[in-house]
C-alpha cells in the first residue's frame, strides 16, 4: 500500500469527522425583523458566503387602502386579499434562488398582541384569511416554509383558560374543544396552499417547562385535562388534526438558547420530545406526532459574546473560551436535531462590517460550516490553500534526511502489537514516487498500523483539513 502523503497532505492535522445530524442552519434576529425583500437582495451575496441555508424573512406590502400588510401583525390586521401581496412573488423567487436563502421561512403566525376571543368567529375567519394568502404567498414564493411563534411577548394568556366571563363562558371541557377546532380553521387553509409545508415553532411543545417533569410521558394528557388550565396542546392536537402527510411540524425548542452540551441537555430534550411529549396529544394524533414531527434547536448568539454575566442568558467560557462553549452546544445541538438548528442574534450582523457577529466571534463561520458540513468545510480549506490564503502544515515534500527504509520527520508510524495476532510489515518511502511531486510514503504488508504527523504548537479545538492520495491493491482504513 503506497500513500502519496508529503506533498498532499496540505494543511494536515486529523480528518474532520462527518457527525452532523442536522443539514441546515437558518438564521433570525434583529437584522432580518425590518428587512424587506429589496435589502435582502441588496444583502444575499454577502449572505451567501455565510453557512446558512435559510433566514427567517418578515413581508411588508402596501395594501389597497395604503394600510402596510406585514406578516408581523396578521393576527389582528383586516382581511387581506393575495392581489395585495402577489407582486412580491418575482422578487421573493430571486431572493430563495441564492444558495442562501434556498431553505428560508416566513414569519405568520405568533402571539396577540391582544387576546382573540376563542368564541369571536369574526375574527379567527380574519385570522385563517391572512394565514391562506402569507401560505400562499410562501409557496409560490420558493419558500421551505412558514415560521410561527406563539410566545406570549404581550402577557394575554391567549392559551390559559382564566376567566370564565371570557370565551363565551365556555368551561375547559368545552373550551378546549373549541381552541382545537380554531386551530383546524386556522392551518386547514396553510396546509391546503402550502401541502409540504415545514412548520417552525420557535415554541412548540418542548418549550414549556411543566411538560418537562422527568416522569412518564404517558401521565401527560391526564395531567393536562385535570389542570384545566393550559389550552396549548389542545391548539397543536388541532394543527395535527389537518396536517396532511406531506408537511412537517418543527419544533423549535427556544429552551436550547440556555441548554449545555455538558449536561447532555440538547440530547435530553430531543428524546424526551420524541417520547414523551407525544402523549400530550390526543390518541389518533400520536402516529403523525411520530411520523411527522422534527426536532430543533435555538441558539442565542449574544449569550456568547454580548451578554453580560448576570444576564440569564449569559453563556459563560468552557475550557477558558466562551467561543469554545458555543461550538460544544452547536456541535451538540446539531447531532441531537432533526434537520435544522435555528440561530437567534440581537447585538450584531452577518452582513453590517462594525456589527458582524464574525468580528465579535472570530472564525464562527468557519466553525458553524465544520461542525453542519465537514466535506464542505474540507473543500474550502483546499481552495483557500490553492489560493495561497492558508499555508499548508506539511513539511519535508521531498522526504530529505532518509531513504526508502524511513520514514521521514515530521511523520511517523504505528503499527499494532504482534501478541494480538495481527501481521506485522515495514514502513518507508519511495522517494520516486508521488502525488504533485516525487516522493510517497510506503507501508507494506501491514495488517493494522497508521502514519503519524507530529508537529508543535497545536492547540485544542483547532480545525484543520487532510487530504491524501493512495497508490495499492488494499483499501486505506
């Protein structure tokens, strides 16, 4: 077996390991929240040599009777009518067709700002209008899909049942049955002008801490029927209801924003929804749960590098870099979900020089891209390389100060011990022979060894990318 190594093993060190689980990173914040579409154009090019794959994208249009139609207050805005919107189809179609916007989301649905009656069916008809034209809008637009939160920003209580003088005087029993129907009436229209839809929840279901009790899951539903308080689940039981097999439910688990790879808690969360959670909905709804459910992450960028520390979200340093903690998380975040993580940014821009999240962060687009796709990252490297940007670690090409008998410094070998049956063979170079240049290194007859590189200065957490050529009768392990 002959490995062509000196001069192709261009910025060496270990091959980066493909352990990804998610494929896609998208992106929110402040940046993104009053962009229009024509911003995003102006901004996609700088955006696409970012590692994400999608953004969440906010809609402004000017309505009929001048009144701005934005996806930020469909809840409680008139009836739209899609001839409004329909003239940002052309522009939204250029804005997905950039590599970086290909896998984008919607904002739609969220929290009132102030509580909807769930007896007014005025108003949730409004509300299921406006959900059909931004639904249709997403598709026609070469949207992935509709993005939802449903965080009570504005203490309205729209999930708790409180006050009886409130929704029609409707009991829980009752009322739950009701808020489920509302949420037929309400996704029935998206699911119909979006069928595959993917459904992002920055809040879902794994986001409420009382469903997070460590015990059995299947207590669930009697818990939440006999607490006759909570309306929530009965809200996504009604999203399952008309989920059409095609689309698919995220969960977003807004909780990840303060999880610890450490503690193992992004892996927790991810079986505990996949298995627990389930039971919250009604019977004939578990099997889409299961089927149709993906889970994700959130991850709070400024709690790594704005924050400060007696801020909840502050994300203080692992093995003295805060850096350091945020590839840990991402890293496991990205195993323990489904097919996206999510990244959340207040204080900073992927796109603004004096605010980029990459001069708060050096080398955080390098590290999101090695840990989402390592062959990706590997190939950038080379091109960087190739352009004289990196210098590569190898050293010695020509394998001078040695013959065909030695191996080279800085390499090295290793073999396996005899006593555990295995053969034994030699280890040199042919200094003849090569990939780009003359030389190669030559393990022969060797059943279970490797070649080392051996070189100071290295530090914990550094990335680096191997290539190599092999000239043999027997596969390289």
């Amino acid at each position: 077996m002959r490995f062509s190594a000196c001069a192709a093993l261009a910025g060496v060190g270990f091959a980066l390991q493909a352990f990804a689980t998610a494929n896609k990173y998208v992106a929110g914040g402040w940046e993104f929240a009053g962009a229009d579409v024509e911003t995003l154009l102006a901004r996609a090019d700088e955006l696409d040599r970012t590692p994400f794959d999608g953004f969440i994208v906010y809609f402004e249009a000017k309505g009929r009777d001048g009144l701005c139609l934005t996806s930020r207050n469909l809840i409680h805005q008139r009836a739209w009518d899609y001839e409004e919107v329909s003239s940002l189809e052309a522009r939204y179609r250029k804005l997905t067709s950039h590599r970086s916007f290909a896998n984008s989301f919607m904002n739609s649905y969220r929290a009132p700002t102030n509580r909807v009656d769930w007896t007014d069916d005025a108003s949730w008809a409004r509300i299921a209008n406006n959900m059909r034209v931004i639904a249709r809008l997403a598709k026609r637009s070469g949207f992935a899909g509709l993005q939802m939160d449903p965080e009570d920003y504005h203490d309205q209580h729209q999930y708790l049942c409180r006050d009886k003088k409130r929704d029609g005087g409707l009991a829980y029993a009752e009322l739950s049955k009701k808020v489920r129907a509302r949420a037929r009436q309400v996704f029935g229209p998206v699911f119909e002008e979006f069928p595959d839809v993917k459904l992002l929840s920055y809040w879902f279901l794994a986001m409420d801490r009382k469903y997070v009790l460590g015990m059995d899951g299947r207590h669930l539903r009697k818990m939440l029927e006999s607490d006759e308080r909570d309306l929530w689940p009965h809200f996504v039981d009604g999203i399952f209801d008309v989920l059409p097999p095609t689309a698919t439910l995220v969960d977003g688990c807004e909780n990840g924003y303060i999880y610890s790879a450490r503690r193992n808690e992004y892996d927790q969360a991810a079986l505990q929804a996949r298995n627990d959670l389930v039971w919250l909905l009604s019977p004939e709804n578990r099997v889409k749960y299961r089927a149709q459910m993906q889970m994700s992450f959130g991850v709070y960028l400024d709690g790594y590098c704005n924050a400060p520390t007696n801020s909840s979200w502050y994300m203080g340093p692992l093995d003295g870099s805060r850096f350091k903690h945020l590839e840990c998380n991402v890293r496991q975040a990205t195993k323990a979900a489904d097919e996206f993580v999510w990244f959340w940014g207040e204080k900073g821009s992927w796109v603004e020089e004096s605010k980029k999240w990459e001069r708060k962060m050096p080398g955080l687009r390098d590290a999101l891209l090695s840990i989402k796709d390592p062959a990706a990252y590997g190939k950038l490297l080379r091109c960087r390389l190739e352009s004289g940007e990196l210098k590569p670690l190898n050293a010695n090409v020509a394998c001078v100060g040695t013959d065909s008998r030695k191996v080279p410094l800085p390499y090295g070998s290793w073999q396996e011990h005899p006593k555990y049956g295995l053969r034994r063979g030699t280890f040199g170079c042919d200094l003849g022979m090569g990939d780009g240049d003359s030389c190669s290194l030559v393990a022969e007859g060797v059943e279970s060894g490797c070649f080392t590189f051996e070189r100071d200065g290295f530090r914990p957490g550094e990335r680096f990318g191997l290539s190599f050529a092999s000239n043999g009768n027997t596969a390289c392990r």
